[in-house]
C-alpha cells in the first residue's frame, strides 16, 4: 500500500451503503421519470456539495470545489434512469397496452410483475396460457405489441402515460446482490461516496444523469453546462460469462463477474482515451486492485454523449460488471462494487492535469 | 372461518412440485384438522380429510378432490456453478427469462432463470423462443459453493410472491391449484356446521401436473359413490380465445362432456340457479385436464363433475383469480353435500 492510500480515507461498503443501493434498486426511474431516484441523490449529495441543481432535463449536477486554484474540472457521470414501459392505451377492465422504453426482450415481460406509476401499483404482463397455444405458436416469436399489462379488473389509479418498472426486490445472496435497475444504480450509488468522500484538488463535477437508455440525452446537456476538461463514466456492463450452449470455451463473455471494475477500451459510441485508460490500468496496479479490460466492441455509456460535447472532453469509462442486465433483476458481486469504488476512488486522488499531458 | 387471502397467499407461498408435496401439505392439514373428522395420507401422499355423514349406513359417500401439486422444474446437470434444468408439469418456457425461483438444495437458495446470451448461442435468439435446454439457473453464488448445496435432482419451485391487485383478485404462481384447496377448505368449513346426510373425503392431491397419479389412487382406496374436482379454468384474459374462456371474478364453470355425468351436472346446475351463484357451461369436448380424468375410469368407474375456478395466465408464475370465485366454487360444493339424500344415486341413471 503506498503513503497516499494510507493517508486517505477509502469509501467502504458496509450496511450504510448496501441500504442505499437496496434503496436505489427498489426505486423505479424509468427513463424520463427519474424523479423517485433523484429525490435519493439530492438527500444525499445536498450536504456534502458546494452546489447542486437540476436542469431542465432532469439531470442533477452537483460540485464539489477544489482547494486549489485552477483545479482540473473533472466530470463524473452516473445515469439514473433504467429500462420499463408506458401505459399507452387504456383497453378498460384494468388492461393497458403498453410500449417499452430501452433496450428490452419481448421476454423481459413475458409472465412479470411490475410496479406501476408513483405509487408502485402491482400489474402484470400475461400470457396467453400454453394449453391454447397452436403447437407452432409454442416456439414462435412474438412481440412486446402483443402483450398487455393487467392491474385487476377494477378501474383506479393506474392511468395512460403511467411508467411501470420490474417489480422485483433486491436482495444479498452470498457474495451477490440481485435486483433490479443495478445499471446504473451502482453507478450511481458509488457517485454518492464519491462525493462524499472526494479529495479536494479536483473539482469534482457529479453528473446524476436522465435518459441514458434512451440515446444518452441528459449526459449531452451536462456536459455542455459543466463543460469539463475530462469525464469518467461510472456504469454497469454485460457480463456474459456463462456457459456456452456447447461448454466449449466462452470467449465472448466481454467482462466477467468477479473480475473487478472493468475499463473500457472501445464501445460502438466511444474510442476511450488512450492516457486515461493507461492511468486507470497504472493506478490499478500501483494499488493492486483486480481490474479487468472489457472486451471492445458494441454497447455504450453516457461517454458517448459526453466526449463529443463542445470543443471535446476526454473521457474514460468503467464498469461495475453485472449479468442479466435490462432484465428483470441483475446479478453483481459485492467484491466488485468495492474494488470499482476504490479504483474511482484512488484515481480521482492522484488525478492532476498531467494525466492529459502530451498528444493523444 | 379460515379467511381466504391470507390462507391462500400462505398456500402459494409454500413449495410442493408435482411429486414434492411435503411443503405445503401441513398447511392444508392444519387448516382441515379442526373441521374433520379424521385425516390420513394415502401412499403416494395425498391427504385425506373425512367428516362423517348422519345418514343410516351403508352411507354413501362423495370424493372432493383438489391439488396441491405445482408445476415447477428440476435440477439436471451442473455447469460451472449454472444450472440446466428440465420441466416438472406443463411449463411456458416463453415467459422463464428472467423469472426468480427457490432452488431446495440442501438449502433454500434463491435463483434466477436466465438465457444463454445470445452470443453464446448456436442459433439467432431473435427469430425463436429460447428452448429450456438454453436456459439456466443462477443462483448467485461460486461454482464451488454451489456443487457443495445443489445436486442433480433437486426440485425448483417459481419464487414470484403474491401480489394483491386490484378488484379483488390475487396474482401469484400455483394459483392451479392451490386456489382450489382454498374453495375446499372453505366447503369443508361449511359443511362442518350443518348436517349432511353422504360422507365426505375431502382430498388434496398430488402429482396431477405429470401424471393424475393421486386422484387415480386416492379414489380407488376410498372408493366414493360421487366424484368432484375442483379445479382452474380459463379465464377471460388479452391474448386468450374468448370462445374459450370465462369472465373473470363473474362466476365458475361446471365442466359438460365425456368426462361428467351429465346428470350430476344438471344437478349442480340447478342448485347454482337456486342459490344464485352464477355459473357457465364449459364444454370440454375430450379430455378433463383434471382429476377427474383419473377418477372416472376408477375401478367400476365413478360418476364426477368438475367445478372450474376462472383463472388468467394459467401456468405462468403470475396467474390471476379472484377471491370472490373461489368462495362460490367452495359454497357450490358445499351447498350440493348437505342437500343429497339417500335416493340421489337412484337418479344417476342414462335417460336413453
């Protein structure tokens, strides 16, 4: 451990901050509506920051000033809002048609239970039952269109343009958490420690971003009003290290769980930057904290939206992984969380302006 | 009176696939014990509950029969701390993605039914249902931990909680048939404060889901004069054929077909007008998917009737009823006991 690190004080995971992801996760925000999610982080951040506001999107930005004149400006983005539906049509007898928001699978719904509107209403997604299917029905596939959403039949408080999200508990299993909505509520909940335990010589902009899994519309406005001189995006990655259908080798798990944060290379929205990737790997291994590189190639984060802002922020971003992810619940490590939030951590310590020195 | 909600969320918050009723069955037990005569399991272990008739003897006797079996999966193989699984009773593999499960290892350890990704997949995952042979369990825990707590064999219950909604109704898994042992109940709970003449076995049945195992054997060692099922219909619901199912929290269903005694069912029927208790025909053409199909080809064979509880969503984890149906399905019942006498069998005759 280097002097650094014992000097300052780590955010760790403890009952605190397991509440407060429980909290996170059970919170529906789907995109759009993410007020049930930002309530929690302005609670949480207000204290702790020099200034917060929320924009006209939806978006919280909170800073945390520096001790030092001049201070590298860096933003820290973490997306609020999850994957669900809208009430789009009322068919009567409490049956809603209903059109997903994100990226979801037809079977996402299929069979589920979700908590509608405000008040977490129960209502279900059905289907047709299986003794009544034709026997080609059994193996076809079919289409979010032809589901419904079934809150009892009795009219109330459920109503057209309602958002509904998985209704699904988060619990700890060994050294796993499971619920819902944990991309990005990890994100976010490491952003809370952050700001709450950042060192004083950046000046730390927290971007609780809206509208992620929508086209990363909330991270494009932050980073135009923060207009910082590099961003790190705090997300949560696929990690798809199962078995193969065969059991031959999986070389296409593109992070694994167990594995530590991951650190981005490439992803279909952003070629990362080369000398933060090399920080976040160096600072990595100067304090032995697991990391792994996610295999480049498809997905993205709000750093697409970010890295193109005004004249361009050189940006970074790094995962927790988590499988089952835009499902109704994901499955993470509690090791992982950790050891991402003390990379971050670490990182944003020793972060200087010299990281960008030189030509990219 | 055993109130019907909390009973029956209790009820469907026990385990017990197909084969595995052990679970559940001390609830039933202990909601029959004060309002029976008697009660004993049968050999495969179905539970039979008796309250004796005032009637002279030889009295007859009548058969209720409900199950308490759930459909449910079971553990085939271990792969790197996943589980494969295979299908215990008619499963919709449509709606398994993503679907929480309690895995009863040697412990209770809580699942989640998850595809393989896409990726790792021979076939493009858009253009088909994922088959179950695809799918996996994890439980969230390391593959040594899981090799030490899970063995080949294990059973796999749906882990979905009952959820109450709106107009009366309750969503949850093993609706089928655990709503069923609910009606019972409250016909047993009934029939415990009035007289009646026949004798009645009140029978909670195993395994119906794969194999009619219980009510075939149970109706053989107690051999009943009458037979009635109690079981879920097809409700009213988007997707669902209207021609083929049943308004739901607006009634039950007395089943007509090769399978009842069509003067049993013009028996019930009446009484259901007399007490205006709102019920349909439902006709089924062939085959009863119920007890009923075992226990009427019983020894010399058994007169039966089936009485249907509208269901949505059947056999998905989140199958919809409403409370309101499973009372009339239980007063239906009880209602028709206390009224046969001695000459009732006389009537069970072919007016051809």
């Amino acid at each position: 451990m280097t002097k650094a690190t014992r000097e300052i004080h780590l955010p760790q995971i403890g009952d605190e901050q397991l509440k407060l992801l429980e909290r996170l996760s059970n919170a529906c925000a789907v995109s759009g509506d993410e007020g049930e999610v930002r309530k929690i982080v302005l609670e949480e951040v207000r204290p702790y920051t020099d200034e917060v506001k929320v924009d006209t999107l939806g978006n919280v930005l909170a800073t945390k000033r520096s001790s030092v004149e001049r201070p590298l400006r860096v933003m820290v983005a973490a997306h609020m809002d999850e994957v669900g539906l809208m009430l789009t049509s009322d068919e009567g007898e409490g049956i809603y048609r209903f059109e997903s928001v994100g990226g979801t699978s037809v079977y996402d719904f299929s069979g589920k239970v979700m908590w509608v509107g405000k008040e977490h209403l129960p209502g279900v997604i059905g289907l047709k039952p299986i003794h009544l299917l034709e026997p080609a029905e059994i193996k076809r596939q079919f289409t979010v269109d032809s589901l419904r959403l079934d809150v009892g039949p009795a009219t109330g408080k459920v109503k057209i343009g309602d958002r509904a999200a998985f209704a699904t508990p988060f619990i700890r299993q060994g050294p796993s958490l499971r619920g819902k909505a944990l991309d990005n509520r990890l994100g976010v909940a490491i952003l809370i420690e952050l700001v709450k335990h950042t060192s004083p010589l950046i000046e730390l902009q927290a971007a609780f971003t809206v509208q992620e899994e929508i086209g990363l519309r909330g991270a494009r406005v932050a980073a135009f009003s923060l207009n910082p001189d590099m961003a790190l995006i705090l997300d949560s990655t696929p990690a798809y290290d199962l078995p193969t259908w065969d059991v031959d080798e999986n070389v296409r798990y593109n992070t694994r769980l167990g594995s530590g944060p991951a650190i981005y290379v490439a992803d279909s929205g952003t070629l990362y930057d080369p000398r933060l990737v090399r920080y976040l790997v160096e600072t990595a291994k100067a304090h032995g904290i697991p990391y792994q590189v996610r295999q480049p190639g498809g997905g993205g984060t709000d750093a697409g939206a970010i890295h193109k802002q005004r004249v361009g922020v050189p940006s970074v971003s790094i995962s927790v992984p988590g499988r089952y992810h835009h499902s109704p619940a994901a499955i993470v490590r509690l090791s992982d969380w950790q050891h991402t939030m003390n990379l971050v951590a670490i990182a944003l310590i020793h972060l200087t302006s010299k990281v960008l020195d030189g030509e990219r | 009176m055993t109130e019907i909600l909390p009973f029956l969320k209790e009820l469907i918050s026990a385990p017990g696939i197909s084969g595995y009723e052990s679970g559940v069955r001390p609830l039933i037990e202990k909601a029959w014990e004060p309002v029976t005569d008697k009660m004993s399991l049968s050999r495969l272990g179905s539970l039979h509950g008796f309250q004796q008739g005032t009637g002279p003897e030889p009295r007859p006797s009548i058969l209720v029969a409900a199950h308490m079996d759930a459909i449910g999966l079971m553990v085939n193989a271990l792969i790197d701390g996943f589980l494969r699984v295979t299908s215990i009773g008619g499963i919709d593999t449509r709606v398994l993605p993503g679907q929480m499960v309690t895995v009863h290892g040697r412990q209770d350890l809580p699942g989640m039914i998850v595809p393989t990704p896409a990726r790792l997949l021979p076939f493009n995952a858009q253009d088909t249902v994922v088959p179950l042979e695809y799918l996996l369990v994890d439980v969230g825990l390391l593959p040594d931990e899981v090799a030490t707590l899970v063995r080949v064999g294990d059973p796999i219950s749906f882990a979905q909680p009952p959820v109450e909604t709106a107009g009366g109704t309750l969503v949850g898994h093993t609706l089928d048939d655990r709503a069923a042992i609910a009606a019972l109940t409250h016909c047993l709970e009934m029939l415990h404060s009035r007289p009646h003449m026949w004798d009645v076995w009140a029978v909670a049945t195993v395994q119906e889901e794969v194999t009619y195992g219980g009510g075939l054997t149970s109706a053989f060692q107690l051999r009943p004069s009458l037979a009635v099922s109690i079981d879920v219909t097809f409700a009213s619901s988007p997707g669902s054929p209207s021609h083929l199912s049943f308004p739901l929290g607006k009634g039950i269903t007395l089943e007509w077909g090769p399978n009842t005694h069509p003067v049993l069912y013009k028996a019930l029927k009446e009484l259901a007008e007399r007490l205006e208790i709102p019920v349909c025909l439902e006709p089924v053409p062939t085959e009863s998917g119920t007890d009923t199909y075992a226990m009427q080809v019983v020894a010399e064979g058994i007169p039966n009737v089936v009485i249907g509880i509208p269901l949505r969503y059947m056999h998905t984890p989140a199958e919809m009823v409403a409370l309101k149906d499973i009372t009339r399905a239980g007063r239906l019942v009880a209602e028709f006991i206390s009224q046969l006498d001695e000459k009732f069998l006389d009537k069970l005759t072919w007016e051809d």
